[in-house]
C-alpha cells in the first residue's frame, strides 16, 4: 500500500469545522488504499498568539523555553485532528515531533533536521493506522524540543515523506496551487499544473508558498509535491522532476519515487 504524506497549513486548521473538513479529507485518502501520514501546522495565527504570549512574560525569552511553548501549537492541532478522525471511527494516532523521531540539531527557532528515526510510525502504519505528526518540531540528542523555525511545517512533511519513502506528498493550504504571477494582482495569471524543482526554487513563484528548504529537500530525494486546496477540490500544481516527467508522469497520479 502506498504511503502518503499530506501536509495542512495553519489557515486550513483555524477551527472545530476546519479541523473537521480535514479530518474528512485525510479519511479520503486512507480510505483510497493508502497508508496516510498527515503533518499538521498550528490552528490559525496560534504561533503568533504564541510569541506574543512570551514577550508579555519576559524582553527576552530563553529560546529553550520558547521551543517548548511553540511546539505546543502543533501538537493542539496533532492531537484535536486525531480525535476528529477517531469519532469518525477511524484508526488513528497522534505523534508530537520527537515520538515521529524527527532529530535536530541544537539550533533553537530555527534547528535543521539531523537524522529521522521512521521506525515508530512505520508501525503504526503496519497496525492500520492514520498517523497525525505535529509539524514545525524535533528533539536534539539531550532530548530537547526544537522549532525548524516559521513555517517550517512543510520541511516535516517532505523529511517524512522522503524518509517513509512516501508515493508523494500532497500540501494542502489556502491558495489552490502555483502561479504565473500573483493571482490578486494580474487577473490573467494562469495556475500551473506542474513545475520543476529548480523553476519553483529559482524563480519568484506566486500563490502557494513553501518553505525554500522544503523544495530543496524534495528536489535532493525527488519526492513528488502535489501544491492544492484544503476546501476546494480543483487540481493543484504538481513540483517534481520535469526532466523526468515526460517518460515518468503517467499522468494518472500513480507516481513512485525513483
Ligand atoms: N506554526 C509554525 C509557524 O507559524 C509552523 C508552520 O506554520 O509551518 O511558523
Ligand atoms: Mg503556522
């Protein structure tokens, strides 16, 4: 069965009836035949909320300790996504960064990825269940909690993906794909339905954003991204190899990572 990553931004987690919509989207996907790992980011504008938060109780926040309140933002989403797909009566379970063996450096607000451990979520895939990661989050070796720094939820979703050995990953936002140019400005900008790696990293690209490092990393291990609607059901805008994709891309989304 093949594995697939999904990744949710915070705009499409803001509240009960969004986490619910979700919930059904990765039910979707489980229920295609596939084994589905979803990273989540924290509800709305709760990182901000966060930091805010921090800077009323000191000037200057021990990073340390700022980890450990921002990593809290996922993990509300992780395990709120959770309990919706189990009242839905499905199998599920919720993992934070470090129970995902995400490990990093020491770098806080802004840790690198130093090693993936897919072990645990490799079993509970094997024991029919959807896992729900929290984004945006590791362990260094001294088993503290890191961030990977703003918006680094989608830098999760492709290292899992990657690691898993995953089909692809699909991430899922509030603007529908890739653009010629910014949607809000140039009426006739046209959405792209797919873009290589290095077009999506070296020019300005408009619409969805990803987080720069994401790409990279999709590019190194040529994971399938599939950029899409969290509400709408229109197609998206495919990032993967283009030198490969005319003898690769059937076309009819059976990818394999190559
Ligand atoms: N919640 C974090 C942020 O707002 C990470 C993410 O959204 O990917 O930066
Ligand atoms: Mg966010």
């Amino acid at each position: 069965m093949p594995v697939i990553v999904q990744k949710y931004g915070g705009s499409s987690l803001a509240d009960a009836e969004m986490i619910k919509n979700v919930a059904r989207r990765v039910a979707v996907c489980h229920d295609a035949d596939n084994q589905v790992v979803a990273v989540v980011s924290a509800m709305g504008d709760t990182t901000d909320r966060l930091i805010e938060l921090a800077a009323q109780v000191s000037d200057r926040p021990e990073p340390r300790e700022l980890d450990v309140l921002l990593s809290t933002g996922e993990l509300k989403s992780c395990a709120l996504l959770a309990m919706a797909l189990h009242s839905s009566g499905y199998q599920v379970i919720s993992l934070s960064g470090s129970q995902a063996g995400i490990q990093t450096d020491t770098s806080f607000g802004m840790a690198r990825i130093a090693g993936l451990d897919p072990e645990r979520i490799m079993r509970e895939l094997r024991a029919g269940n959807i896992v729900v990661v929290a984004g945006f989050q590791g362990i260094t070796d001294g088993l503290d909690i890191t961030t990977l720094g703003r918006g680094a939820s989608d830098i999760t979703a492709i290292a899992l993906a990657a690691g898993l050995g995953a089909a692809r990953c699909e991430v899922y936002t509030d603007v529908d794909g890739i653009y010629t140019a910014d949607p809000r400005v140039v009426p006739s900008a046209r959405k792209l339905a797919e873009i290589g790696y290095q077009d999506m990293l070296e020019l300005a690209s408009y619409g969805a954003k990803m987080h720069p490092r994401s790409i990279e990393l999709a590019a190194w291990y040529k994971v399938p991204v599939l950029v899409a609607s969290s509400t709408q059901n229109t197609l998206g805008t495919l990032i993967h190899d283009l030198a490969l994709s005319n003898s690769d891309h059937t076309g009819d989304g059976a990818m394999e990572v190559s």
